[in-house]
C-alpha cells in the first residue's frame, strides 16, 4: 500500500498498514502490527491543531518510539492537522 486512506470517521489507514485512530477531543490509538497503541494528545485552538504528548508515545520490541511517533505525525498531518510535539522521547 502506498496511500493513505480514511478507514472511518476518525480513522486513518498508513501505507504501512497501520491505523490511526482519534478518540474523541483527547487521545489517539495506533493499530499496528496486531498492537494497540495508546497515545495521550489533545485538541487545540486554532481548530485543527493537535499536541502529541511525546512521552507516551510506547515502543516495542520490533519498532522503536521514535518510529512510532513518525508514523503518528504524518498520519495527522495527512488528515489536515497541526501537530505540535510536547516533550522528548525519553
């Protein structure tokens, strides 16, 4: 797959297959590799803004955070959102 595509009203399928997931005004899960990922994020003001909590952002033994946390940001990128990034990966 080489395409973003939507899956659902809030929800967003990767080219690597993964899915994104916004769940409601806080909070976003990453399906992948048969995973799922909790990440802590909330909705800002301008409209279409979202933070990242950068330290919630979990790794697993084959993907590292930082891997994760790519995928995640252009993802919402793609969906037409600012991203803002809090913290550092640990």
């Amino acid at each position: 797959m080489s395409v973003y595509e939507h899956v659902g009203p809030n929800r967003v399928r990767t080219p690597s297959g993964s899915e994104l997931e916004l769940v409601g005004r806080a909070g976003l899960v990453l399906y992948r590799d048969g995973e799922r990922l909790e990440v802590d994020s909330e909705m800002l003001d301008p409209p279409m803004t979202i933070a990242v909590y950068v330290r919630s952002v979990p790794s697993f033994a084959a993907v590292p955070a930082r891997s994760v946390l790519d995928e995640i940001v252009a993802a919402l990128k793609w969906m037409g959102f600012t991203v803002e990034l809090i913290g550092a990966l640990a």
